[in-house]
C-alpha cells in the first residue's frame, strides 16, 4: 500500500472516477427484448468519491445505481447517494474517527434484502437500510442488539430464511458471529477468537455449518491513521479457515490451517457428508504491490473428522466477483458466475471483458465476451424459473470508446449468445462492488 500510494490513484480515473450528478431517466429505449418475467429492481452500490480524493478505492461514499423493470419495460434509471452520517455531516471518509463511529458507513459495498428489508452495507459499520426507490431510511442496529460492525457479505438461508453474518474491528472482540432469525431479529451473537485484527471481507455457510476466514492482511494502526486502508499483507500470520455449527458457539470450533493466501469472496460452500466443501475466489497474495495478482477459482475440502484440509484451483481463468443461483446458498451447486480480470504492471484492479459460467460438474467454461473496451461487473442473477441456471444474469456493462454504460441481461443457460436485452443508460456507471436483483 505505502507503495501504491505513492502512484497515480487509480481509483479516481477512468471509469473508478466518480460521477458527479444525480440523475433519473424515465422509459428508457430498450434493445433486444428484456425477459417479460423479470419485475423488480436491479441495484449496484459502489464507491463515489466526488466530495473528496479518497485514499482507497474502497473508501469513497456510497452510491446506489438501481433500474425497475417492469413486464419487458426498462421503467425508470436513477443513480442516489445512500444519504448516510457521512454525507449529511459532511465527515470524509479518510478521517480516521470514522472506524470509531458505527454510523459511520459509506454503505459502498453491498446491498441485501432480509425480512422485508433492503440494507446498504460496508463492513466497518451498522447498515443502512434504503428503499426500492434507492431513497434513504437511516442505519439500524437491530433494536440495540448490534454490538459491532456489519459485514456486507450476510448468507440468507433459502431453507429457513435466517441471515448468517459477522462482525470484525481492529479492537476486541475481534471477530462476532451474528445470527438473525427470518423475521429479521439478531437471535445469536458470538465471539470467535482468532490471532489478531486481519480484515475479514465475507465468510461462507452451509446447510448446517459456517466457515469464518482468518487469513493474513492483518490492521496496521500506522496505515489507519494516514487515513488510507489500515489493513496490510503479512507474511508471518498463519492462514486458518474455521468451522462452526451455525447454531454452535466457540467451543464448537474446529480449524483448518491452509496455505497463506488471501480471499475477498467465495462463490457457495455445502455439506458433502462430513466434509465442507468451500469454493472461494483465491488470491497467492494481496496488497504486496496492489492487486498484482488475480484471484482464480479454488476449492477447499475440509474433512472433519480429520482435521484436514485440501485445496485445488479448479479453473485458471482469473475472476472476481463470483456468483451462483442464491436459491443454491449453501446447498450443492453446480454452476457459479463471475467476471474476468487480469494482472496488470501497476496496483490497480483490473476488469476483463468477459462474464464466465462454470460448470463445476462437468470442469467446463462458457462466457459471453462483450469486446475490447468493454467492461462488465458483477454478473447478478435473476431467477426466471426452478433451474439452477434457469434465470438471466443482469450486470452493467461500461464501454469506453463512449464513455458511457448500459444494462445487460444474458440468458443464464447460454451466455455464448450474447446480451438477450441492452438498456443504454444516461449516465455511465463507476466500476463498483456488488448488485442484487429485487424481484417484486
Ligand atoms: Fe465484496
């Protein structure tokens, strides 16, 4: 970091640049035919940095991009601010007395909805829940329940409805287990002992259990009071992924100690008798330069009885951003979705040009390449049926030759074909984190 620093800040140019309005077009002109069975919103947040330069691509204001489709209808576009305490009291997010403040989140990372609920996250703080309509209700706490930050990577259990999360800081207890019944009420919180403050972006769960990450880019306080990421790669902190029943507590935990890599975030995790099974989008390292090296598609089986844990890369195409059918979270899958990216010779994140389906059944590959200068993001998908690849994947796309963005949906059973409806869009989209789809 304290060398990528010193480069141009890549976040803040091309398509990382934040836009500076906030607009809204009505009835858009649609090309191809958008799938008549999808009705609801499709949301992105992401990082917008116009107050300010930021010291991180991950640290800049949230901003929300949403279009409502309605029976084949591109309805209405509009990009928002999620209008948090930042925003409102006018606080930037490189003043180190916001990892202090649990309200005070960018919500740039993700956005889920849970028990009725759409809620705008980012790790280092409480949600903020936001309306279909990308307006602003206010953070929660769980009606005082929530003790610590909120990761942004919550599972929803498509069985019993329950939302499986976590919590980490910098102070202890480091790391919280976090279970909200169906109704939406924090039902279970639990302290997970780990080595030491490492920053812990999503975790896994399975039909009964949860994986928690325990890998190496651990707090720096010197980073943190630049105001820059105060996280850093380390070579000595060992790499642990742990197992606990989801209703379980510390006492129930059983760790794995793998070889030292870096995880942003898995594809699915399921039982498979007594091993779990954890595909995850793994990098060798992180932060050493930058993002110098890309993650790839790797499978970790955890024997339990053994206390044993094995590791393949099952594909070489670098990814990120992996997604699977979500009424599949934690069962068996046989596909998962993600975006390509690529090494490059400076620091920067760098997005391919394709959106990737893997077929973990049959080791094969398939995608839908959209061309040079043309990048998407994070392949959402929107179930149209009971198939696990019976639906569309929905993503912005940002082309470069124009400056400009649309929305894209592909058909899920054959991307090779090529974008089944494109939404020109009135404003290009930043390159952001992570979508959902809200059917109605
Ligand atoms: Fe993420």
């Amino acid at each position: 970091m304290a060398d990528g620093a010193r480069r141009k800040s890549w976040w803040l140019e091309g398509n990382f640049a934040p836009v500076e309005q906030e607009v809204e077009a009505l009835d858009l002109p649609v090309e191809g035919a958008l799938p008549p069975e999808l009705s609801g919103v499709f949301m992105r947040t992401g990082p917008n940095p116009a107050r300010a330069a930021t010291a991180h691509w991950f640290l800049g204001d949230g901003m929300l991009h949403g279009l409502r489709l309605e029976r084949g209808k591109a309805r209405w576009y509009r990009n928002r601010y999620v209008d948090t305490k930042l925003r409102k009291e006018n606080i930037l997010p490189r003043d180190p007395a916001i990892f202090m403040d649990k309200l005070a989140s960018t919500a740039n990372t993700n956005i889920v909805r849970h028990a009725g609920r759409i809620l705008a996250l980012e790790e280092a703080h409480f949600p903020y829940e936001v309306t279909p309509e990308l307006g602003t209700v206010g953070p929660i706490d769980f009606d005082g329940k929530l003790k610590t930050a909120l990761t942004a990577h919550p599972k929803i259990c498509p069985e019993t409805g329950e939302m499986l999360a976590f919590g980490y800081g910098f102070v202890p207890p480091f790391l919280v287990y976090h279970r909200f019944d169906a109704a939406g009420r924090l039902v279970q919180s639990e302290e997970i002992p780990v080595g030491g403050p490492t920053m812990i972006h999503d975790f896994s769960a399975t039909r009964t259990k949860v994986v928690f990450m325990d890998l190496p880019i651990v707090f720096d306080l010197e980073q943190a009071m630049t105001g820059g990421m105060p996280y850093r790669w380390s070579d000595d902190y060992p790499a642990r992924l742990g197992v606990m029943p989801r209703e379980g507590t510390a006492k129930d935990l059983q760790w794995f100690s793998i070889p030292s890599c870096y995880v942003f975030h898995p594809l699915n995790a399921y039982d498979e008798g007594e091993t779990v099974v954890v595909d995850v989008a793994r990098y060798e390292k992180m932060w050493v330069k930058g993002f110098d090296e890309p993650a790839r598609l790797h499978r970790f089986r955890l024997d339990l009885p053994g206390g044993r844990a094995r590791g393949e890369t099952l594909f070489d195409e670098p990814i990120e951003f992996p997604r699977i059918c979500d009424a599949y979270a934690g069962l068996k899958n046989r596909f998962g979705y993600a975006v390509t990216t690529h090494a490059g010779d400076d620091a920067g994140f760098k997005l391919g040009t394709r959106i990737v389906k893997f077929d973990l059944d049959r080791h094969a590959v398939t995608g839908a390449e959209f061309g040079r200068g043309r990048f998407p993001g994070e392949p959402v998908f929107a179930a149209a049926g009971y198939g696990e690849d019976d639906g569309f994947l929905l993503t912005f796309v940002f082309d470069a030759g124009r400056n400009a963005s649309e929305f894209v949906a592909l058909d899920a059973k054959n991307l090779s074909a090529g974008p089944v409806a494109r939404v020109p869009l009135p404003q290009r989209v930043p390159f952001g984190f992570h979508g959902a789809w809200f059917a109605d």
